[in-house]
DNA sequence: CACGTTGTTCAAAAAAGCTTGAACAAAATG
DNA sequence: CATTTTGTTCAAGCTTTTTTGAACAACGTG
C-alpha cells in the first residue's frame, strides 16, 4: 500500500481550534449536510450527526466544537434537537465529568424519531384545523358550499392517507 | 339555512388589491402553507397551491396576485415552480389571452412530482459523493480505514434502501 | 407597426432563520 | 464555600432565502 500522510480539508489554523477532519470525514460530513438541509434541518445539525457518524468513539461537546469550527451555542442547541428526535444518544463515560455523544445509526429510529418529533404535531393539529374548516362552511354557507365540502373530504383523506402512510414507511425502512 | 352574510378574512381594502378571501378559504390556505414549510416550500407557493385547490374554476395570475396580495414578481415565480414540480396545470381558455391554472388533486402525482424534482436529483449526485468517499479513505489509508468503510458501507445500504423506497411512496399514497 | 396586455427576470429590500458569544446555572472538586 | 468545569440560554449580528417592483420581452390586436 502506498505511502500517504492523511490529506485532511482545508484551514489553517493558529491557536486553540482545530478542524483536524480528514478527507473521508468531511466528505462523509458533507453528505449530511446536504442531506439535512433537504429535510429543513440546519447546518450545524447535519454536522455533528455526520461527525458522529464518523468517530469511532463517543464525542463529547468540546471536541464537536473544535472538529467542526462551531461556537459553543451551535453545538449545545444542536445537541439538544439531536437528543430530542433521538438521533444521538448520552454516553456517560466513568472518570469523565463530560456528557459524550455517539449517534443512533439505525436507519428505522433516525427517521421514526424524526417522524414524531417534526411530523405528527403537525399532523395532529392539522386535523383540528379541518374542522375549524367545516365549521366556517357551514357557518357562512357559501353558494359553492358544495365544492367547499367536496374540497375538504378531500383534504381529510390525504390526511388519513399520510397516517396511515408513516407508521408504514418504520417498517420499510 | 340560516341567513349568513359569509365572513371574510381580514385585511380592509382601499383601492385595487383585496384580499376576499373567505374564511375558510384562508384555513385552507393556512393549512397548504403550514404543509408547505413542513417540506421546505415558499409560503407563497403553499398559498398559490392552496388558493387553486380551494377555487373552483381555473384562475389567471392576477387574480392570484389579488385574492393573495402578493407581488407580480412572487406570483409568476411560484407557478413557475409548481408548473415545474406538475402541482399545477396550465388552461387554456377561449377567449382569454391569460394563462389560467388548476390545481394537480391527485395526491400521487403531487408527491411524484415533488419527488423527482426535489428529492431525486439529490440522492443521484449523493451516489457520487460516496464513490469520492471511498477513494478518499483508500488514498489515505487511516489507520481506522476498517471503521471508515464501514461505515461507508452502511451509508450506501441507507442510500439504496431509499432509492427503493421511493418508488414505493408512489404506490402506497 | 404602434399599442395594450400578459408574463418573466433580476437587483435590491425585507423577512426568516442560524450562529455567536457572553452571561448565567448547575454540579463536582478541593 | 470558593473555584473550576461543563452545559444552557438568549439577545444581537449575520447569512440565507424570499419577496418586491420596475424594466424588459413576447405576443396579439386593430
């Protein structure tokens, strides 16, 4: 195998942080990013989960700081959303005062955890909202209240569709 | 029935613009736009789509920009888009030299639509990425390079599992 | 072909959302 | 209990995204 001193991204650094991120982690890091952006979750996120994807061991914040260049708010907030939807779990390691993090990397809980911490509140309210609907229908009687009603049995059944649909999607994946 | 003069959103007018929605028009509305942020999308767009789902005839662009009181600039921009995602069809009406839309009501198509136009391109070039990964780890041979790629491995298992799971949204919804 | 209508584009303004950093809380240590 | 370490919170600043509006292109129409 040929020689090779690890190629690692970009910064130069000076003093106290250090990025440090080899090549395939801050390629690996990137796809989590986009990934993340894709589903309306922010940068800062996507990193620290691809991080922790990527280290063997547990992390605790002050690394993820460091390895990732982000401030101190970053990385606590986006712990907490992180342990929120369960997409990493605390790892208390004896003879260190610090929570570490590793992430939950069964694709099936990742996107269960981030099915009911993001989708089903909306869903739940939705379906109080239609009623407001119906209600403000049949309160008002439109002359088109015929369409209006057509609309909202509608709407209803893509709305039972997609309850239907998410506990679903747990089992395929 | 009961005598009902229909209540209407707020928004007092003066002079073109006016708003004229009724009231659960807007709910409807409000809940295409909640639906939209959900997924990433312009609040403009959500209000656009939910505006034609509620109408029961096709409506020409500047009777969206009236009923929504939004900009020529937001109107033309948002169908565009979901012309281009097919969450709206163009309609041609004798007569009338303005383009009039419908909204796409078939739940699949909708998600179809949404799918290869936002989601797919994504997962493609997602392919790549991994591919670059995996020379990177090669090139510089980290001494976890057995840790590295599996969990490249892992990662490309998650990357298939969801090119096949796409397809089957189709179905199920 | 001059004119009014319809629709697109894009630079600048506005809004929304994310990140930072400093102040604060909590808890262990000596 | 004073001190240090660890972690949270939140107002202010910054970045990114969305919206606006005016200029411009396209196209019928008379």
């Amino acid at each position: 195998m040929s020689a090779a001193r690890n190629t690692r991204s970009p910064l130069p650094e000076g003093g106290e942080a250090q990025s440090d991120l080899l090549d395939w982690e801050a390629g690996m890091i990137d796809v989590f990013v986009r990934a993340a952006s894709l589903i309306g979750v922010p940068k800062s996120i996507g990193q620290i989960y691809g991080l922790l994807f990527c280290s063997e061991e547990p992390l605790p914040m002050d690394e993820i700081m460091d390895k990732l260049l982000i401030s101190k708010g970053s990385a606590s907030q986006g712990l907490k959303t992180l342990r929120g939807i369960g997409a990493v779990k605390p790892v208390y390691l004896i003879g260190d005062r610090r929570d570490h993090y590793t992430c939950e990397d069964k694709l099936r809980r990742l996107v269960g955890g981030f099915i009911s911490d993001q989708v089903n509140p909306h869903l739940t309210s939705g379906s109080d909202r239609l009623d407001v609907i119906e209600a403000a229908i049949k309160r008002d009687n439109p002359e088109n209240a015929k369409h209006a009603l057509g609309r909202l049995k509608l709407l209803r059944s893509w709305h039972s569709k997609t309850k239907l649909f998410l506990p679903a999607v747990q089992k395929f994946l």
